[in-house]
C-alpha cells in the first residue's frame, strides 16, 4: 500500500476512535429571551416552555398531576421552520431563562460507521446532560429521528433502525427537557412525533420583525444612507440571518470601494443575491422531487408488469 494511502486511513482510524470515545461538554447558553426577535406568538409558546420547570412545583406537587400524569415531567420540544428564522437562538435562550448549561448534539458529530458505537454515543449524552443538570439540544434533528427503515438491505438499515430504537427507549425514560430543531419536520418519525409534547413552528420573520431584525444588525456607528423601513417593506421571505449576512457584506463593499458610508445600494444588491439564491435552491428542490417521483412511478408500474397484473 502507499505511503499516503496508509497515512489517510490511519488519520481516518484516529478520528473514528476520537468519535467513539466521545466527550460532551455542555457550555454557557449564548442569547437570552431578549436577543431573540419572534412573532408575538411564537415568543409567547417560548415562554410558555421556558416557564414550564418553574411551574413544575405547582402542577405536579402542589396540584396533584403527579399522580394523574406520572410520565410527564419530561418535556420534549420541537422547533421546526425555515433555515436562519431563530431555533437555535431559542433554544440557547431556554437554557438561558432557567439557568442552566446547553449540551448541544449534532447528529454528524455522534454518527459512526461501526455498527451499535452511534447508539452509544447517544446514550453518552443522555448521561452527562443529566449529570451535569444541562439542556439536552438536538440541532439538525430530523438526522436521528427521521423515519425508520421498514425494509432492510443491509448493515446500514439495521443500525439506522437501532440508532432510532434506542433513542425512542431512552426518551422514554428520560424525566428532563429535551430540544430539537429542524428544518425538515415532515421526515421525524410518527414515534417521535407522540413523544414531543409541543411543536413550534417557526415562520420567516413578518415586517414588524423584519424591521426590528434591520434595526438590530445594523449599527449606530456604522455610516449609511439605509432606509430602514423601505427595507422591511420592500424585501420579505428572508430570514434573520439573511439580514444579518446582507449588513456584513454590505459593509465589507463599501469598505473595499474605499466608501466612506455602506450605501442601501449595497444592502439592495446583497439581498436581491440571497433571494436569488434561494428561487434557484427552490427549484432545484422541486426539480429534484419530481424526479423522484417519476422514477416511483416507473419502478411501481415495472413491479406490476413483470407480475401480470396490469398491462400498459
């Protein structure tokens, strides 16, 4: 074997063990409930979980619902929506409110190629979340609680399957909160989906936040001739990030046009690019789902042939 080939499948080696022998650190939570820009009612379903382990003394204890609801004081959260629109701000601002660490997850980061070490590697974090009295968050999560395999082919389905078996099992179990973020919510599993007690949908930001979301990134000291409501008028279907990103470039232009002041010319030209590039993604996506759905079709009505029960 080469030289090179042998370094890379030991420096592969390396980072598999560095996987399988993972280490959980929970850390401070970034943003707190005012750093956050919502819709009036999403920040209130915010609330309303943030607020749920203050009050678990009352409803369970002092109210009895201990006994009518003795599995209940686990708490699953889902937070689902557009790329860029908060989840993750929100979730790091929960943790915030109830003062405590965030041990966040990423399914990328737990995943292993051999079989029974991603299963694990979860129950790992399970464990040191509850250890270290943290919040157990999800990022990305329709990655682990994405439908199961209902025919199996191979090892891969088989610890696919099991991956999501043990993390259904141990949600069972587990009396804590426990948030999840995805952009996908139509891929959980319906297992899982009884198993979150609430959902919050998160919706791209509407003129009153999008105006405050121009507001915030931009700074006071920064030179311009951007007019604010113009645009939160004039641009919708964009996310906090995409206006954030929009600022920072914007700057980064005028700076490299030796401008003395970020011209909203600038802001125009950043955002019509980002919406551009979010049509063609659209696109892109549709394109590729009928496709899909074509090469369904044609394979469903080859199975049907080849048994005689239809002729086309």
């Amino acid at each position: 074997m080469p030289i090179g080939n042998r370094i890379d499948e030991n420096v592969s080696k390396k980072k598999e063990i560095q996987k399988s022998d993972m280490t959980f650190i929970p850390e401070e939570p970034k943003y707190s409930l005012d750093d956050i820009i919502l819709p009036d009612n999403v920040k209130e379903q915010i609330l309303d979980i943030a607020d749920y382990a203050k009050n678990s003394k009352i409803v369970f204890e002092e109210w009895g619902l201990q006994k009518t609801h003795k599995y209940s004081k686990r708490l699953g959260i889902n937070l689902y929506g557009a790329s860029g629109t908060g989840k993750t701000m929100a979730a790091h601002a929960i943790a915030k409110h109830l003062g405590r660490k965030i041990l966040i997850v990423n399914y990328a980061d737990i995943e292993s190629k051999y079989v029974g070490e991603t299963p694990k590697n979860i129950r790992k974090a399970f464990e040191v979340a509850k250890q270290t009295h943290s919040i157990l968050f999800f990022d990305e999560a329709d990655a682990i609680l994405s439908k199961r395999v209902t025919n199996m082919s191979s090892a891969t389905d088989v610890s696919v399957n099991q991956t999501r078996s043990v993390m259904l099992m141990i949600m069972n179990d587990y009396q804590d909160f426990i948030i999840f973020a995805t952009n996908f919510i139509e891929n959980f599993d319906p297992a899982f989906m009884r198993r979150i007690s609430m959902h919050v949908r998160f919706d791209l930001p509407d003129y009153k936040c999008r105006k405050q979301l121009w507001k915030l990134y931009i700074p006071d000291k920064m030179p311009n001739d951007i007019d604010i409501d113009e645009l939160a008028n004039k641009y919708s279907g964009i996310s906090g990030s995409d206006i954030a990103n929009a600022v920072l470039m914007s700057a980064f232009k005028a700076a490299r046009h030796n401008e003395h002041f970020v011209s909203k010319k600038y802001v125009f030209e950043m955002i019509e690019g980002i919406l551009a590039s979010k049509n063609a993604n659209n696109c892109n996506l549709k394109v590729e789902k009928k496709v899909v759905s074509e090469e369904y079709a044609k394979s469903q009505i080859s199975k049907i042939q080849q048994k005689g029960e239809y002729n086309i």
